[in-house]
C-alpha cells in the first residue's frame, strides 16, 4: 500500500455447506456463464473450514491488473522490488489444501 492505509488479518473455523457453496456460485454467476471463478469454485465441497481474510484499505487494483494478480511472476513493483509470487503462492497452497482463494476489490475505495 504505497500510499498507506490499514492491513487487517484474521483467521476463523467456518462450516461451508451446499447452500453456501450453491448462493455463493450464483452471487458470482448468476447468468450460469463459465467465468474464471466459478470454475476455480466448482470443485469446493461441503466440509469444515479454516477462513483465513486478509483486507487492506489501500488503493485497489486496476481491472487490468486484478485480471493477472493471480499469474506467477506478475507484478506492478519496480524490478529489483518484488517476485510477484504472493497471490500465485496463496492461490496454490490454498488449492493444495482443498480449500480455494477469493479477490475482491473496490478501486479507489482506500485512502488518497
């Protein structure tokens, strides 16, 4: 967050059931098209979970950014700042483990 702003973390068991897993698919694809998350959320199943949230109150994302934030490698740092494997490594272990990643992102929503 290069122009400040507040990192909150914070961690909770959660059950996720069919009636979760079926609003939240709808929420995301209400039209029933293919879209990159509803398939990265078609193979969540109804279990116990470890939520893991981190939000921030920075900037946001650009659109044309959060469509690569995931790729590894990808980063919007000065070279010699950064790997950009971050969200990529998140996204993986998260997968590795059964569960799965969510982004969300209001542009313009954090401090000026």
């Amino acid at each position: 967050m290069p122009r400040g702003g507040i990192l909150t973390i914070k961690c909770a068991n959660h059950h996720l059931d069919n009636r979760d897993i079926a609003a939240d698919q709808e929420r995301d694809n209400p039209n029933g098209f293919s879209d990159s998350e509803a398939t990265l959320e078609a193979d969540i199943k109804s279990n116990e979970y470890v939520v893991s949230s981190v939000t921030d109150t920075g900037h946001g994302m650009a659109k044309e950014v959060l469509a690569q934030a995931l790729e590894s490698f990808f980063t919007t740092r000065e070279i010699g700042t950064g790997t950009g494997l971050g969200l990529s490594m998140v996204q993986s272990l998260a997968t590795a483990s059964g569960g799965y990643m969510e982004i969300s992102n209001e542009p313009g929503k954090g401090p000026a």
